[in-house]
C-alpha cells in the first residue's frame, strides 16, 4: 500500500460503499457485527455533563428487516449473478422460510458477504459476530461465499451478567464465526499466560499435572522458556458494565479486549482492518491503538459523529490523518443531505455544532427544539441549557420570535437557530433584540441569547458562543490512550 493512504471513515450504506470504494483483494482483515433481526430499535444512551446517566436517547437504527423491492430486486441479483452455490442456498432458504423479514435479513447479509469475499486479500480473515437468531442461516451463507473448507473456528465469546429469569437457562455468550479467504492465511497464534500454580509446578519440574498440550518448554536454569499455552475458541471476556469507562454510550458496543485478541491474531502491523457496520468504532479504535489501517463505515451521522470524537478523545496528537467520506463537506452536500434525508441532515448539523439530538423519527413533533447542550459556568452542580433548532429549508423572522418562546418556555439561557440558507436582515434583527446571557461567574463574557449560525459558517469553523467550563457535551469522552502500549482494560482475566 502507498504512503499516500489514509484511514478512511464512510458514511454511507455498506454495499455501496464496498462497491464504489474498496478494489479488489484490498483488505487483511474484516470484523462485522451486523443486526441481526432482533426487532428492536438500537438507542444511543448519552452521558450528562457530570458524568451522570441521561435519560436522553436517540433511535439509531430500527433492527427490523421488512421484504420490500429492494429485497426483491437483490434477491433477483444474488440467484442470476451469484455462484451456483449461493444462488441455490438464497433460494432453498426461501422456499423453507418464505417471504418473511428474516429472509429480507438474510438477503441483505449474503449480497453484502459476497463483496466482503472480493475486497479481502488471499490471505485475509473475516470475524462475523452474531447471535442466536440468525447464526444457524449465518453460517451457511459463509459456507456458500467463503467455502466450508475455509472454516476455522466457531469462537464463544463467555461473559458474565445479571439477567431476568425465565424458562430457559440464561443466555451469556456470543458466536463469532471465523472464515478465512483461502489456506494461507494470516494468523499469529496467541498464547494464554500459565497460572501462578502452573509455573511453580513448571520450575519444580514437575511437568506431569499440566494438560496435554499445555506443557511449558525448559531452558537450563528451569525458567519458562514459552510465554503460555495456544488460545482456545471459548474467550472469558468481561461484557461492558453500564458505568465502565470504555462504555460510550452505543447500544452495540464491544469490549476492546475482544477486538484486540481478533485483530492481533489475524492481522499485522500496517495491515488494514475493515468494520462495514463500525457503529460507535470500537474496531477502528482499536486498529488504530494496535498501529494497523483502518477503513469503517456506517450508516448514520450520528455514528461516523460518535467515531470521530472517540478518535480525537483518545489519540488526540497521535491520531494519523484519515478522512470522512460521506459526508457534506460543502453547501452543496449539505443542501443535498437536507433534500434526501431531514433526520439525517438534523444529526450532521448538531455535530458540526458538538450539540445532542433532542428527539428521533419516531417521535413526532419537536416542539422546537431539535438539539441542545449543557454546560456549567458555576459551582452549583446544576447545568444551564442551550436548545438548538436546525433548519434546512426556507426560514423566516417568525422562526427566531418561535425559538425565543421555546427559550422562555423550557428556562434555557441560549437558543441556537442553525440555518442552511442566509438569515434575513429581521431575523438578526429579532435575534439582536433579545440582548445577551451573562453568566454570574464570567461577568466579562457577553453571549447572544438568540444564536445564528449558517452551516456555511460552522464548516468553516466558527463556533456557538457560551462559557466552558468543564464542559462535556454530547458524548462520553474516551479513554486518553498511547498506542502501542498495554491497556489495562485489554489485560483481562484469561486473556
């Protein structure tokens, strides 16, 4: 690969994004952790600014696969210009399952395997993560795209957690499903540290109470020459507790520790590791922690948003040039994003703006307010309040008198009115005659009470005016990292 590369972050639909973006034979290694028909609805959670749970939460995606045209269509797609063997299976799982949202899952996964088969190298891995739901039918498209003889391993990710009871014994482990693209692959064998007993036994000498296989090798002064025993497919790796500090808030999130043992085993140093569903980055973070490339992609801007703060919390100088691909990087993209999607538009702008997503689609009305901020400009413990409204279509002065009664009406200190076109000469006007907030413990600091920004404006870097202090707005910050280094977080009991 060229020195010219950078990481790149994609926003965007993952089968187009393969399609238009990743050559042939590109990638060393590509971890996925697909939905998986679960018909649930994927919430962020968000962090307050003390650090505090919110009850704040944002619909990601709606895990509920319906078959429509586009299933259809891809179906057609899969059975004329698919190999036999996918071509025969995507249609024996029809006629077994019928037309059913488990089959418009299923149709999704196998078009998109297929490019993931293409985009690896020779001698590159694919991890699928999956559940319970659908991992039987998993298994059988990875078989017809990657071939059964490519199987390597059916890895059980063991975690420990409260459950609810019920009528069956309790669920703690994850499937993830470990193919490879042919019979020369990658693949750097991790060794288990031997307990505290089994190396004093070893320099005892006394070889006989270790299992086959785990037998340590001696050197002449009868110190361990080897560094543990082979890893084995059952990972005891702690699931994420609510309050741990490498929790962010994604519903999907994975342990580092897990992401680490995948990408040290099948990958090297400068090899580039693929996430076509990154979520909240943890495999980029990850990669870029473990000094591998990286290319992520997801669907939502409230996702690649999530990622690029992760990315800069945790490396910050460190952090080596990539580039978001995707996203509006002019008026142009903007005014098409607003046209295509207003949601989607909406979470752009609040991230331009560091601000939080008030509500989501399936709430109806906004009552004003599509995002805001809290910050303290006191010792008091109590948070002030910026509530934002984004506009992407025609604005008026009557928009600016709404927001200054939604400011009275919900006691916030500052209303933000971001607006893709130009503000007309009364909307400053009214903005203008609302005078400014002037915080008790700043008093030389004057901010506007009503706020216009264009979008023109906040892509050329101009910011909201209000006092921080402390201040950590929109997503839990991530943990400071060193690459290279050993995280704690990653040195986990049995790893």
């Amino acid at each position: 690969m060229s020195e010219e590369w950078k990481n790149k972050l994609y926003y965007g639909d993952n089968l187009n994004i393969m399609r238009e973006h990743v050559v042939d034979e590109s990638v060393d290694l590509i971890y996925l952790d697909p939905p998986f028909n679960s018909k649930a609805n994927y919430n962020v959670l968000f962090k307050e600014v003390n650090g505090s749970s919110s009850d704040a939460q944002i619909t990601v995606f709606e895990d509920t696969w319906h078959w429509n045209m586009e299933s259809e269509s891809t179906y057609n797609e899969i059975v004329t210009k698919g190999t036999k063997k996918l071509s025969d299976l995507i249609q024996a799982l029809r006629q077994f399952l019928g037309i059913n949202d488990m089959m418009a899952y299923l149709t999704m996964m196998a078009i998109r395997l297929v490019e993931m088969h293409r985009v690896l190298k020779p001698t590159g891995s694919i991890y699928l993560h999956c559940d319970p739901t659908a991992s039987h039918y998993i298994k059988l498209l990875l078989d017809a795209v990657f071939g059964g003889k490519n199987f390597r391993n059916e890895i059980v990710w063991h975690y420990r957690r409260w459950t609810a009871s019920s009528k069956k014994f309790q669920r703690l482990h994850d499937i993830v499903l470990f193919y490879t693209k042919g019979n020369d692959y990658t693949f750097n064998q991790l060794l288990t540290p031997y307990t505290e007993g089994s190396v004093k036994r070893k320099e005892q000498g006394i070889l006989n109470r270790f299992k086959r296989g785990e037998d340590p090798v001696l050197v002449s002064d009868g110190k361990l020459q080897a560094e543990g025993v082979p890893e084995n497919d059952v990972w005891q790796i702690p699931f994420i507790p609510p309050s741990a500090k490498e929790r962010l808030g994604y519903p999907t999130q994975k342990p580092e520790a897990l992401l680490e043992r995948i990408i040290k085993a099948s990958s090297n140093e400068g090899d580039i590791i693929m996430d076509p569903f990154c979520g909240c980055g943890t495999t980029i973070s990850v990669a870029e922690h473990l000094n591998r490339k990286w290319i992520g992609v997801d669907i939502t801007h409230l996702a690649i948003t999530l990622i690029r703060n992760r990315l800069h919390d945790a490396y910050e100088s460190e952090l080596l040039p990539y580039e978001v691909i995707g996203d509006p990087k002019d008026i142009h993209g903007a005014e098409a994003l607003a046209e295509q999607d207003k949601y989607q538009f909406e979470w752009w702008a609040l991230g331009l703006a560091d601000a939080r997503p008030a509500h989501d689609k399936k709430k109806g009305a906004d009552a004003g307010i599509d995002g805001y901020i809290n910050f303290f400009d006191d010792n008091t413990g109590k948070a002030k309040t910026i509530i934002i409204s984004v506009k992407g279509g025609h604005v008026t002065v009557s928009q600016i008198r709404d927001l200054k009664g939604v400011l009275e009406r919900e006691k916030a200190v500052i209303g933000v009115f971001i607006t893709l076109q130009e503000p007309t000469r009364p909307m400053k006007e009214e903005a203008a005659a609302s005078g400014f907030y002037i915080p008790e413990h700043f008093p030389k600091m004057k901010c506007p009470r009503i706020q216009i920004l264009t979008i023109e404006e906040l892509l050329n870097g101009k910011q909201l005016e209000y006092p921080r202090l402390n201040s950590e707005t929109t997503f839990k910050k991530a943990k400071r990292k060193q690459k290279g280094e050993v995280d704690e977080q990653m040195e986990l009991e049995g790893f």
